[in-house]
C-alpha cells in the first residue's frame, strides 16, 4: 500500500492577470441541500457549469461587488509563501492547473512562489483519456494522454512540482460508449463480466501509459473513484452507469484494480464533496474497501472541501477529525471558501473579505492542528485555484486573490499571519 501541508508568499501586486478564462466546473452540492461544487478544467475564457448531480437549486448570483481597499506594495510583507508555511508540518501546498496557466507568466509566477503540487482541473478526467477510435480497433479501451496533458505534466516536472491524479472512475465526464457493444451507443450495454475487464485494463493502462511515457515517478496521490455517494446514504444511481452494469460492488473493484495496477509510491483516494454531510457514510464506505486478509486497498479520503464563510467551521473539523480516525490519510482536494451560504451569496465587501480571512486562517489552524496532535494524517492540501476571475465561483470571490492578482485577506489566513488575515487589531 502506498502511504504527506506546505507554505506561503505574498506575490506582490500583480497588474497583469491570467485573463479571463473559463473553466468547466463540474457541479455538485456543498451545501447543506447542495450546490455545485467542484471546477473542470479550463478552455475556455470563463467558468462555466456542468450539469448538476442533483436537481438543486442554483446560489443566489451575488450583486456587484463593493471594491475594499487593495494592499498597496508598502503593506505586502516580503517573502511569504504558503509552500513553505505548509512544508513546516510535513504538507505539500497545492492548486488546480490549466492550459491557459501555464502559458501565463503571471500565473506561472504565482504557482511556483505559492505552490508545490498540481491537479489538473480537466484533462486527466475520462473525457480527456479514453480514445474512442482506438478503442474500436482495439477491441478494448484505449488510455490515451493527449499532448496538452503532457506538455502540463512536463511543465510540472520542470518546476519541481508533484501531481494528484484526478480522476479515473467517475459517473460525470465520462463517455457513455465505453459501455456499449462494440463502443457504439446504438448498440445494447455490455454484461458485467465485459464492463469489469473494460475497467481493469481502463485502470491499468493509466499507470502503465504514465510509465511508459516517464511521467509515473510526478504523481503521489491518485483519485481512483470519485463522487460515488450521496447525501442520504446511498450510492449514487442517476446516470451511473458503473453502477448500472456492474453493480455496488463495482467500487470494490476500482480499487482492487488500482491496488494491483498502481506503484507503490502512489496513494489511492476515494474523493467526495459535501464530506460533512456524508461522514457517517463514508467512514462505512472505506470499511468495505479491504482485501480477504482485511488489509485496506485505499491509502486516503479526498475531501473537496468546496466550503462558505457561513458554514459550521467547528463541525467541518470535526468531520475532518472522524475521517482521520479511520487510520487512512485525509487530503483537502479543492478548497476554496465563497462569500456568504451556498442559498445567498455576498458581495466582496471589505467587511465579507475580512471574514473570509478569519476563516481561511481558523480553517488552516484547525487542519495543523489536527495533524500536530497526531489525529489526522495529512500530506497535501489543494485549493482549487488561486485567483477569484479564473475560479467557478468567481461570483463569490473564493480564493486568495482577486481579480487583478492582488493577496486577499483569505491569502494571509492560508498563510496563517493572523495580523493581516482580518481580525480586528
């Protein structure tokens, strides 16, 4: 089995940003009823939404925001950065990367000075992966890294920095002709003996063509399944077509799969939004995920940490805390933290960006806590991207600086300086 938060620099003012790019975020709830949640990859210039995995309503648009004062260069301590905070306690500091980032220097700037780790936002999900055409010669599924992906991947090795894999098994961004006869959607889905080998040799090709193509040795950490539970309970049904051919048990295969596929250097993740309102679920869940001698075929739970200024703090840590308990690691894999609740977003004002500050920083001090006391193994942290105008919240200005690449409130509270994390003095 395979078995790592990191630290912080204030990157003065930036006038230039990354542009206005969009992303395609993947929605699902992270409130208490839910909203969409998680980012996609970007391609083009503004976020923009997938489908929800569940009917809920949409957050409320926030009003134009009123402009707080920005920190002027005077007011910028030098030299912070959240990598390094973050290496201090054995963690690794990551962020989202897309296309347009990384041939951006502004963002490059930011990511190198802040950063040690990437996910890719899009470009390692199913979609972007399995090669229909291929596939039909091969009679079998086909892994395929196009050569976007891997010029991000050498961009990443060029810079010292690791990757989580994210993702391979997932109901959403994942083409429906994988499940059907001959690939081809006009004809009847396969049987489960023909969808398990499809998933075997679907989840063996991503290791072996990492591999192959020199890129194995970047990863640490892997989403093997993700988002396979909902809120009450059960596991999640609407248009999963794993789950439709296979069965439940087809969670225990992914990860019998990839504990048999993957190196050892690299820790297999179940990941989820909504965590704290399925904690009692996926404690059971991971449970299950164990060979016949009881040994686990998980390494970590991926929490996507997608949070508001007016969520519980105090029982979000708990949750934190009860997934620790389990004995496997626990990872934030896409945090960010928008203005407000998920029913009633805010405007940026000076007042709701200090409060965002407090938060990140409590938010941060509880995980280190957590992890110094020895009750949550963690080794990275990831916040889904750095700046609000590239974020799929942008309307709720959830990251560490605004729009034109300037540190917020919320980039000191990462950061853990509480003296301009926006407490009072």
């Amino acid at each position: 089995m395979k078995k790592y938060i990191a630290g912080l620099l204030a990157v003065l003012l930036l006038a230039a940003g990354c542009g206005q790019k969009t992303n395609e975020p993947d929605n699902k709830p992270t409130g208490a009823a839910g909203e969409p949640t998680m980012a996609v990859e970007q391609t083009t210039p503004e976020p923009t939404k997938e489908e929800q995995p569940t009917p809920t309503p949409e957050p409320t648009k926030a009003p134009d925001p009123t402009k707080a004062p920005e920190p002027t260069k005077a007011d910028l301590p030098v030299d912070v950065s959240i990598r390094e905070v973050f290496e201090e306690h054995g963690m690794k500091a990551g962020t989202c990367l897309s296309d347009f980032m990384v041939r951006d220097k502004n963002c490059i700037d930011i990511i190198t000075a802040q950063f040690n780790s990437i996910t890719m936002e899009n470009l390692m999900k199913p979609d972007y992966t399995l090669d229909r055409e291929a596939s039909i010669a091969a009679g079998d599924l086909v892994v395929a890294f196009n050569d976007m992906t891997q010029l991000m991947l050498d961009w990443a090795r060029d810079n010292n920095m690791a990757v989580r894999g994210h993702t391979i098994i997932w109901h959403s961004q994942t083409p429906k002709w994988i499940f059907h006869e001959n690939f081809d959607t006009a004809q009847p889905y396969v049987t489960r003996e023909v969808m398990l080998a499809r998933m075997e040799s679907y989840v063996r090709q991503v290791f072996e063509k990492l591999t192959e193509l020199g890129y194995i040795d970047l990863f640490y950490a892997y989403d093997v399944v993700n988002e396979a539970w909902m809120e009450d309970g059960s596991i999640r049904k609407e248009q999963n077509y794993w789950y439709e051919i296979i069965g439940d048990d087809y969670l225990w295969h992914a990860f019998y799969y990839a504990d048999k596929y993957a190196p050892e250097t690299i820790d297999l993740y179940y990941n989820d939004y909504n965590e704290q309102y399925k904690t009692d679920t996926l404690v059971n869940f991971v449970k299950t995920l164990v060979d016949e001698d009881g040994r686990f075929l998980i390494d970590g739970i991926g929490l996507q940490a997608h949070l508001y200024t007016g969520d519980d703090l105090q029982g979000y840590l708990k949750t934190v805390e009860r997934l620790g308990a389990t004995g496997l690691k626990v990872e934030l894999t896409e945090l960010d933290v928008s203005l407000g609740t998920w029913q009633n977003t805010l405007p940026a004002t000076e007042e709701n960006l200090r409060l965002q500050g407090r938060y990140y920083y409590d938010l941060i001090n509880g995980l280190l806590q957590l992890v110094q006391e020895e009750k949550v193994e963690m080794d990275a942290l990831t916040f889904w991207g750095f700046a609000d105008s590239l974020s799929w919240r942008k309307n709720a200005s959830p990251l560490l600086y605004n729009s034109r690449y300037q540190p917020k409130y919320a980039f000191y509270g990462a950061a853990q300086m509480k003296e301009l994390a926006g407490f009072d003095e």
